[in-house]
C-alpha cells in the first residue's frame, strides 16, 4: 500500500469513527428520552389513581352530607 492509500484508509476509518460516535450519542438521546416519558407517564398514572381516590372520598363525603340534610 501507498502511503496515500494509508491515509485514506486512515481518513476513512476516522469517519467512520466520528459517525458511530454521532449515531452512539443519538441513540443515548433516545434511549433517555424514553426512560422521561416513561417515568413521566407512571407519575401521571399514579397521580391520576391518587386523584380517583380523592374524588371517590368527596364522593362519599358528600352524599352522606346531602344525605343527612335530607
């Protein structure tokens, strides 16, 4: 091999190096854009059963006051 060869060899293989560099960093995002969603989804869901609960009591509460008044 060329000493031009090797350096577009060498010039080839760092591209290649920087791509998957860039591609490793994408999928980092990803991944960790998923993990948010997913962590913010189970708050809400946990929230929301929170806010069923809550609306069950003043369900409760309030018949039993209406019901007393009656």
């Amino acid at each position: 091999m060329t000493d031009d060869a090797l350096l577009a060899e060498i010039r080839n293989l760092t591209q290649a190096i920087r791509d998957l560099q860039g591609e490793v960093r994408r999928s980092a995002c990803m991944v960790a854009s998923a993990q948010l969603i997913a962590v913010d989804a189970s708050r809400s869901e946990v929230y929301a059963t929170l806010m069923d609960d809550s609306l069950l009591e003043t369900t409760e509460r309030l018949t039993k006051h209406l019901a007393a008044q009656a």
